[in-house]
C-alpha cells in the first residue's frame, strides 16, 4: 500500500478551495486525513466530499499539527499569516496566492515545467499566476526546442479570477442591469464598463424571451 497523506484546505469555502475538494477527490489522492479551514465566519459550514459532508474548522494555530500538507488559496494576506505557523508544525505549504511568488528563497513550480524545484523547499512551495501556468505549459517544450528570447503577453482574466463572491457580485449585477438598476460594486472597482451595458441587456433580454 502506497503512502497517504494528511491534508488541509486553507480557504475551502472559496472558489478554488471547492475545487481543490473536487479534484482530490476526482484524482483519488491518497489521504490519510482532509481538513477543511477557513475564516471564523465561516466555520461550521458543510462541504461535499465524494458521498461525505465535511465540516469547515476555523483556522488557528493549532489547525496545522498533525497535518502533511496544507493547500493554501485564501489570498496573499492569509497565507502570510499563517506561513510561519504551518512551516513550525512540520507540514508543506503549497501556496496557490501572490504572497510567495516573488520570494527568491521559495521556489516557484509549475509540476510539467520545472518539478524539481519542488525538491529545494523550506516549508513553502508557490506557484505561478492561473494564466502564467498555462502559458508556460505551452511555451516550455518549444523552449526546449529552441530558446525564446522574449515573450509579449496580453491576459484577459475572467470575474472567477477573483473568487466566489466575485462571481456571485457578476449575476448581481447582470440582474440590476437588466432592471435598469445601476450594478453594486463590493468585489470589483468598478461595475462592468458602461459602454457595454446596452449590449449586454438586449442579448440577456433576448435569451430570457427565446426561454419563455
């Protein structure tokens, strides 16, 4: 019998962190043990996992002993808050945010492009930008190939980018759009660029009509 690990989810209530659940599950990762973290607010909370529903803990000190890994994707300000806690219970930070990335003791990997470097680790492993993963998934065996010098490179990220309430705050304001309402902003700067707003309308109206 392979090794099994002991795992929490550092922001499982978000975006990613349901979909961290999901592909554990999907991929049949070894787990000895799954705890599910968060914030205060959202502690007691009940996730799916396979035919379970686990509980959502909130995260303390003390959440990180007896834990192997911890997959973190709670945003930049959380995973520096509890970095040191995680690295002094012994267990591997893999940090899905902006906090480490730029850090030249932490190395960043990208497990197709550069595994090893998973290898040189204190504590922490980071990992690039969603849109930094994909590119250089696809870049790396032309590199190998033939070296490139210099890369131009334009991102247009979609609302998910920023989390569950983002996405939430986008069917909001498609709603007060189509109500002729002017769209709360909480998530975002700013509601989406005025200009579009008569385009998406009619297309929404539109698809509401075919419906009924």
């Amino acid at each position: 019998m392979g090794e099994s690990y002991r795992v929490a989810v550092l922001g499982a209530t978000g975006a990613v962190g349901t979909e961290l659940l999901m592909l554990l599950k999907e991929r049949a990762f070894p787990l000895k043990s799954l705890k599910l973290l968060s914030s205060p607010r959202s502690a007691g909370t009940q996730l799916p996992f396979g035919d379970e529903m686990l509980t959502v803990e909130a995260v303390s000190a003390e959440s990180f002993k007896d834990v192997d890994i911890v997959l973190a994707s709670a945003g930049g300000s959380i995973s520096k808050a509890w970095a040191k806690d995680i690295v002094a219970s012994g267990a591997v930070m893999i940090d899905n945010s902006s906090a480490f990335r730029m850090d030249p003791t932490i190395p960043l990997v990208i497990p197709e492009v550069n595994p090893e470097a998973a290898k040189k680790h204190s504590g922490i492993i980071a990992n690039p930008n969603c849109t930094t993963i994909l590119m250089c998934v696809a870049l790396q065996p032309l590199h190998n190939i033939q070296p490139i010098r210099r890369v131009v490179v334009s991102t247009y990220q979609s609302a998910s980018g920023a989390g569950a309430r983002a996405m939430e705050e986008v069917k909001v304001q498609a709603q007060a759009i189509l109500d002729g309402k002017t769209p709360p902003t909480e998530s975002f700067p700013y509601p989406w660029p005025s200009i579009c707003f008569p385009t998406i309308r009619r297309s929404m109206t539109r698809a509401i009509a075919r419906k009924r």
